[in-house]
C-alpha cells in the first residue's frame, strides 16, 4: 500500500474528539476556593459583630461582587481554549468597571458636602483593596490548575479574567466582614479591588499558564 493510500485511509473515519467536560472541575475549584477563602476571613479577620442585623446589605454587597466573577468565569473558560478572543466578553467586564465608578460618582453627587468624604473612604483606608485580593487567591490557584489543563493561547487575558473572576468570589467573602454599606464606597473600592485582582492575574497568574 502507498503512503498516500494509508494516510487516506487513517483518515476516512476520523471524528473530533470530544472537548473536554469542565463543568465538574470549575465547580469544584470555585467551592474549593469559596470555602478556603470562608476559613481564612473566620479565623484570622473575622466577621463583622452585627451581620444578623446588617443581613442585607451584606447580600446586596455580595451580589454586587458575584456579578464580576459571573462575567469573568464564562470568559476564562472561553479564553482556556486555544484561539478565542472573548472580545465582546471583555468588553461588557470593562463596562461593568467603568458602570460601576459612574454609580460611585452619582451616590457621592446626592450625599452632603459634608458627608462625601466619609460615604467615599468609609472613615479610613479601604482595606478592601488588600483583604480582597488575600481572599481571592485561594479561587485563583484553582482556576490556575484547571486553565492549564485546556491549552489557552492569550495567556496575559486568560491571566486577567482568571483574577477578575477570583476578586469577585474574594469580595463576595470580604462582604462579611466589612463595615462599611455606602453605595460609593462599595461600587468605588471593591471595583477597584477586583480590577487589581485582574492586574495582579494578568503578570502572575499568566505565568503559570504557560504550556
């Protein structure tokens, strides 16, 4: 038989492999990551004394956190295949960003003069910019070791989305313990949080991506 008859041959049957089911995987290392991240606020920072009382504000600062990470986790494991962009993605994470300053600006336009400053930092340093990207990084090892298990190619967006998706579990967390509810300083500084977990993925976790 010729080579040229072999190859035709081989190649007469040939299907596509079925993609690899993640579904299992990704809800595993979110749990994973969600609940270490529970472990480290419980032991070390701890929750804020009157969260019986201060249930919602606590739930709508969580859904605003979830609403990052629900953008950023389809976008990751679109970016973990070898090829697509997530361009459209992408941009409706961008606009949540920038939606979110804007709604920051327009809550601090409607305080007292007097009273922006306070509405705005919380009364000190917005330790959210800190706490937040300490409890994401339980769900960023996670998405990590399943992202390098699928390929991705944009390795520095693949890295960004990663850490996107890990601020929001993380501020989902933090939300339990921090003692601030001003809109602007929720929609200021957990953005911005997040948005730092995005950096720190883009130069670290792209790292580790590599294949």
């Amino acid at each position: 038989m010729k080579t040229d008859d072999l190859i035709e041959a081989l190649s007469r049957k040939l299907e596509p492999a079925p993609p690899p089911k993640t579904g299992g995987p990704l809800a595993a290392a979110l749990a994973a990551g969600l609940g270490v991240a529970l472990i480290l606020l419980v032991t070390f920072i701890g929750m804020r004394p009157d969260i019986g009382t201060a249930m919602m504000p606590v739930m709508m600062k969580a859904g605003f956190s979830a609403l990052f990470s629900a953008l950023a986790i389809p976008l990751t494991m679109r970016l973990a295949r070898p090829g697509p962009k997530g361009g459209r993605m992408l941009q409706i994470l961008v606009a949540l960003g920038v939606a979110s300053l804007a709604i920051a600006a327009a809550a601090l336009w409607g305080e007292k003069p007097e009273a922006r400053m306070h509405a705005w930092m919380g009364g000190g340093f917005p330790w959210c910019l800190v706490l937040i990207p300490l409890l994401a990084t339980p769900t960023a090892i996670g998405l990590v070791m399943l992202v390098r298990t699928l390929a991705p190619t944009r390795l520095t967006t693949a890295g960004a989305a990663i850490g996107a998706a890990s601020g929001g579990v993380g501020a989902m967390v933090y939300a339990m313990y921090c003692p601030v509810d001003s809109v602007a300083f929720v929609t200021t500084w957990y953005a911005l949080a997040i948005g730092f977990c995005a950096a720190i993925g883009a130069v670290v976790a792209s790292r580790f991506l590599r294949w």
